[in-house]
C-alpha cells in the first residue's frame, strides 16, 4: 500500500468564478460565470457488483466505502459509496456505508501492528520463541511454543491449529452467550490434531500474541491497541464489546442461516472467543482511516512496516486465489495490475468485514451484514472488491 490520507475531505463542488474583466464602458464588469459542474463518475459497475451480490446470493445487505485521494476528477470526487439490501429486516432501514459493525478478523491487522511497535521499541523480538514470554503455555500433545517464533504466530505458519476446528464450534450459535477466556481457547486448540499444511490460518496464533503483549506490557492487550491505535487515529466508532451482547450506537443488525435453513438475526452475540483476534466492533470509515495510517508509514517504523509486508503463499481455499500472507496483512492480486493489502472478517452471527488499500492509495471498506455461503456468492463478493478497486482506473481492465 503506498501513501494516503484514507480520512479525505468533503469538500463540495467549488465555483469557478472569471476574473473580473474591464469592459468597453468606463467602471463596467462582467458577470461571473455560473458554476462548473464536475463529474465525478456514477460508479454504475460497482453499483450493478454489489445489488448482484445482494440479490443473486439473497445476502440481506452490503455497503462500500471508496476513497481515492488521486481521483482524476477533483478533490470533491474523492469518496463514494454504494450499497444494496436491508440494514435491519424488522424495520427495512436500508444498509449504508455509516453503520457500526463487528469487524472479525480485521482486528488481527490491529494486533499485528501492536506486536511490530513493540519489536521496534526492542521490548519484542519477532524470531523469539514464544517460550521465552509465555514459559510452558505451549507444550503439550507434540506442540512445542520452544520452537515457534512470534513471527510464526502473526503469519500463521507456527502449524498450531485453529480452536474453530473443534467439533462443538461447527453450531457456533449454541455458544453465542458464552464468555471465554484466552488461554482456555488455546489449550482446546492444542488437543486437536497438527494441521497438514506449513501455512494455517488460526485465531489461537493471534490470541498467543495478545497474552505476549499483555506479558511484555503488563497491560490488557485490549487497552494497549486502544492507547496506540484507536485513540491516536481518532476512531470514535471502534471499541471492544468485551462480554456485551449488543452493538452500541447506530449499526446494522447481522443474520446467517440456522441448523433448519432459516435466517436468524445474529447481532447478539458475545464475542469474547475471538479476543484481539476478532472481537472489535468499528465502521468502514474507521477501517479505512486505520489502514491508510498503517501503510502509510503512520503507525510502524519503515523496517516493520517492510516486516509485516514479506508474505509466504496463502491456502487458496482459506483465502482468495493468489493470496499472501504477511504478519497481519493479506496481499491479493488485482484484475486491472497490482494488489491490494488488508484484511477481511467475517463472525458467526452474519457481520463480514474488509478494508484495503490498492494501487495509487485508493482504499476500500467493504461491510456485509450476512456471510456468503456459497461458491457463487464468495466470487460476487470478490468481484465488489475488484470492481471497487478497479472501476474508472485508466490503465486497468474492470471485467474479469
């Protein structure tokens, strides 16, 4: 990701006034010129991308926030949105770009940059084993946290597995009231059979990494992301929900399919099991606003910023096709040349998130208040986020 201000002004359309100009007659003025109107695009590909999404998949509703600092149009044409479907099936509020949601694995990003500032204060080393901060955590049924490195943890290679995998988490709903503490999570996942693949998407990788920052700091890792990130960067919409059910402030309601096929609202939820791997509540705005600080340099030195951008190969059946994996960051290949680095989110109850930030600094800030369930729906889902990023770029195409 290059640099940006994801946070862009409104700035509405200026007028464009002619000089004043002397006339034949003595003391006499031209009028001015009416205004200038500027175009700056009806964005209709991803206007047709996302209602597709919506009505071919029968996803209750989804919304995007662009922002394109280097939009050819004009500084008042640097921010857009679009959105399709229901915010709320009881009321039929439509969904927006503005409602707080439950951003899911985004928070890993967050995270990551955490354990990258305190590498760069010399408190962390990212090729220490996980023993020397947390003596013991990990050593039971052939694993060994003597032989996993904090990189390991934030790349997800360290080839623990994923406390999702457990057979009580394939009804994710009849826990949704539950409280869970970390390191009960961690030590479910170390019964469970060694993943087979060198790279492994897990949540225990980064619940490790938040009792590291609490051993290291002597600080929740929840209030230090809070001191170091949301509070600098003004976040105001982003908070942990910590034992709470309920979503504060305007946001959109969230469903998925029950065990009888039926659409269930799933707002309420405690998401305590998925701690500063993906607990935190926030907004596209917010998304966008944190991931245009961190690539650009606002948040990291430029030696972890580089650290948290070398990636290994991704599972494409986890992933996207051409997908890497960095120290929190995901890199996807685009359709019009480049990539994209983020992250995406998705949580039982139906909330899925993502932001990024391609070529040229322009960002994007996806929110689905249903998760895709098929083949068909994740590709229209994809195909937002490259329509997104894609549309109006003159050098790229905007058809897959």
């Amino acid at each position: 990701m290059l640099s940006l201000s994801p946070t862009v002004r409104r700035a509405g359309v200026a007028a464009v006034i002619a000089g004043l100009v002397l006339s034949a007659a003595p003391a006499a003025f031209s009028q001015p010129r009416p205004p200038t109107a500027v175009r700056c695009g009806d964005h209709r590909q991803l206007q047709q991308a996302i209602k597709t999404l919506v009505a071919r998949d029968s996803i209750a509703g989804a919304a995007v926030l662009v922002t394109d600092p280097a939009h050819t149009d004009g500084p008042s044409c640097t921010r857009w949105t679009q959105a399709a479907g229901t915010a709320d099936l009881h009321t039929g509020r439509p969904m927006n770009a503005t409602d707080r949601l439950r951003a899911g694995s985004v928070t890993k990003t967050f995270t990551a940059t955490v354990v990258l500032q305190l590498v760069a204060e010399q408190r962390l080393s990212l090729d220490a084993p996980v023993d020397r901060y947390l003596p013991g955590l990990i050593r039971s049924h052939g694993h060994d946290g003597r032989r996993i490195t904090v990189r390991q943890l934030l790349q997800h290679t360290s080839g623990l597995p994923d406390y999702f995998a457990a057979p009580e988490w394939e009804h994710p709903e009849r826990m949704r009231r539950r409280h869970f503490e970390p390191r009960e999570l961690v030590a479910r996942a170390l019964e469970l059979p060694r993943p087979q693949s060198s790279w492994h998407y897990a949540t225990t990788n980064y619940l490790i990494t938040g009792l590291i920052i609490r051993e290291v700091t002597g600080n929740a890792p929840e209030a230090e992301i809070t001191r170091r990130i949301l509070r600098p960067l003004g976040l105001r919409d982003t908070y942990w929900p910590g034992d709470d059910l309920r979503v504060h402030g305007k946001h959109s309601r969230s469903y998925f399919t029950d065990e009888g096929g039926r659409r269930v609202d799933g707002t309420a939820w405690n998401m305590t099991f998925g701690g500063v791997g993906g607990a935190l509540v926030s907004t596209p705005a917010d998304l966008a606003r944190f991931a245009g600080a961190l690539l650009s340099g606002r948040l990291l030195p430029p030696a972890q910023l580089a650290a948290m951008r070398q990636t290994v190969a991704a599972d494409p059946d986890r992933l996207w096709p051409g997908a890497r994996y960095g120290l929190g960051l995901i890199s996807t290949p685009l359709r019009c040349g480049g990539v994209w680095w983020g992250h995406a989110g998705t949580v039982p109850g139906g909330h899925r998130a993502l932001t990024a930030v391609g070529p040229g600094g322009r960002s994007v800030s996806v929110a689905l208040n249903q998760v895709p369930s098929t083949l068909q729906a994740e590709q229209d889902f994809l195909d937002v986020v490259q329509t997104a990023f894609c549309e109006d770029r003159p050098s790229g195409r905007t058809h897959s």
